[in-house]
C-alpha cells in the first residue's frame, strides 16, 4: 500500500488547491493519502470530494503547530473527530495567531526596509486560490523575491524567515503538551512532525521525544520526504527506544520543490507503521 501522511495545499502554504493535490497523489500512485495542512482543516472537504471521484483514501489530517524549549515545534493529528470542540477551539486561535504573526512579519520587514509584505504575500496567497487564512512564511518569500529582495524563496529563508531569523515569530504558539492534548482529545492518532528539522543536539531532540510521549504522543515521523539516510536511521533508534510507531511522508508542498507527492526514503522494515492503526477508519474512497 502506498501512503503518504503529509502534504500541503492551497489551505496553508501549498501551491495546489486539495483536489488538484489528490488527482496529483493519484497520478503518482498514492493510495492512502492524509493532507496535513498547517492550523486548519480548510481543505479538507474539497480534498474529500475529490478522493470519492478519484478512488483515493484519505485521512483526515492537519499539523498544528507548537512551542517546546523555545523553538516552533509541529505535530500532525490523523483520523480524528473532525467536529471534536476542543480541536475547533485549538485552531479558532491558531487561526487568530497566524494573522497576528503575518501582521508581526510585515512589521519586522518594514522596519528593516522592505515594506509592503504583508499585503504583497496576501497577493501571492491569493493567485494560488488560498482561502481566509494568514499568509505564511513561503507566501512572504515569494514576495520578498518579487521585489527583488532576495534572489530566490532559499535566499528569503535563508536571510529573514528561516528559523530563527527576523521572520520566526513564535509567541503565538501553544506549549506542545497544550497541543497534543488537543489532539488526543480528539481521538487522533498523533505524530512528531519531522524530528531531525529541528536544530536540536542529541540530547535535546531525545528529551523533545521524552515530553512528547509524556504528552500522549504516538509515533514519530521517521521519514520525511528525502532527508539523509542517517537521519532516517537515528530517527528508528529513537522510535525503537521509546516503543512508538512510525510514520512517513512527503511533506509535499508544491511541484517542483525539494519534495514530490509519494516520494520519501523508505521505512525500516521492522518498525510498526502508524498507518496499520487508522487504515480503514476516517477515510473518503
């Protein structure tokens, strides 16, 4: 069975609206497809609609995102009750710190001489077909590049949004216990969304793992789309160490980009995947 647990559309940061996305999964062979969009379930009804026309499976899914020790952190919830209230409360302000976050964007761009932002990464949001949602650091590149400010979106990351640089606002986050609790609540399956993105020793991403357990966390997300063999490898230590399933995916933003729908290293074999658990429960086909 081919999955693949983690892609984005036009509902967050994508460059696909959620049914070209399912017709693209389709064409490239995914049979069990979860779109993982940032802070909402926006696309999640257009998605469903086409995966009935189209014979594809999918999971409901969202990555919310999280604070823990001072760096954004995301989480990805699957199968769960997509009416359950505290998940809706949890994105009504996520929602709100997403806009609030954009409109601190804008103000840190501006006073460094690069005004305009905020309204120039609504366009490019925009053009895309994205919906009522804030415009995210990738729409923000796209303009910074538009305005000739950097050479390309690499070069926006790498100089004023990538973490820890002008554009990482945080503070409109929840501690990552507030958000896996969230999706517990919510009868979810919950994994730790890519646990080698983040600049972490060691010893500090083992004690993020510690805390995401404690949490009520599920798996960790092995695979990320084609990261380093040795990063998949230290990840399955982990999973193996604190006895919890494995999950893999694309993290498929737009085509053409560092990541294809379907397209990740493959999992260890002994690893129990996260998908066995929730194959046949919430799924549209």
């Amino acid at each position: 069975m081919h999955v693949d647990l983690h892609c984005h559309s036009t509902a967050s940061d994508g460059a696909l609206m959620p049914a070209a996305l399912v017709a693209r999964a389709r064409e490239r062979g995914v049979e069990v497809l979860a779109l993982t969009d940032h802070d909402t379930l926006d696309g999640l009804d257009e998605a469903r609609a086409s995966a009935r026309e189209l014979g594809v499976r999918l999971i409901d899914g969202v990555e919310l995102s999280c604070t823990w020790g001072g760096a954004t952190i995301h989480v990805l919830g699957y199968a769960f009750d997509p009416a359950a209230p505290s998940l809706h409360e949890a994105l009504d302000a996520l929602h709100r710190g997403r806009w609030e976050r954009a409109e601190e964007i804008d103000r840190r761009l501006a006073a460094k001489g690069m005004p305009g932002a905020f309204d120039g990464a609504r366009a490019v949001q925009q053009e895309l077909g994205g919906g009522h949602n804030a415009p995210a650091r990738p729409h923000f590149a796209e303009y910074l590049v538009r305005a000739g400010y950097a050479v390309d979106r690499a070069e926006a990351f790498r100089k004023w949004l990538g973490s820890g640089k002008l554009g990482d606002v945080k503070q409109h986050w929840p501690e990552l216990h507030d958000a896996v609790r969230t999706l517990v609540e919510a009868r979810a399956w919950v994994s730790l969304a890519h646990p080698w993105h983040y600049a972490f020793t060691r010893s500090k991403r083992r004690r993020l793992v510690t805390d995401f357990l404690a949490a009520g966390g599920h798996a960790l997300e092995v695979v990320n789309g084609l990261q380093p063999a040795e990063q998949v490898g230290g990840l399955a230590i982990l999973a193996r160490e604190f006895g919890l399933m494995a999950s893999a995916g694309s993290d498929f933003h737009a085509p053409g980009d560092w990541s294809e729908l379907g397209m990740y290293r493959p999992l260890p074999d002994d690893l129990p995947p996260l998908w066995a658990r929730f194959a046949d429960e919430h799924v549209s086909a």
